[in-house]
C-alpha cells in the first residue's frame, strides 16, 4: 500500500503542535514542495495538449 506523500509532516506531532501553538486552530498548512510538485505535473500535462497555456 502507498503511503500518503504528506504522512511525515502529518506524523510529526511536535511540530504539528508547536504551528497549532503559536497559530491557533483550526489551521490549514500547505507543502511548498507538494504545490510545486503538483503545478509542474500540471503544466506538463497541459503542455502536452494545448500549445498556448499558462499557470
């Protein structure tokens, strides 16, 4: 079975904490990284189908 690509912030408790702390709740966080990751997949989708696109 896949793991979800976020589970190791998701299981990092102390960190999820110290955000909850000095953010309050509820609180939606974001990966950078994930966004990245996934406008890329986008765009190369998008690319491969329409000549003139933009994100």
């Amino acid at each position: 079975m896949s793991q979800h690509p976020l589970r190791s912030l998701i299981e990092n408790k102390p960190l999820l904490e110290s955000i909850a702390e000095k953010y309050g709740t509820p609180l939606y966080l974001y990966s950078g990284d994930r966004i990245k990751n996934n406008l890329d997949h986008l765009s190369t989708a998008l690319n491969k189908y329409l000549e003139k696109n933009q994100i």
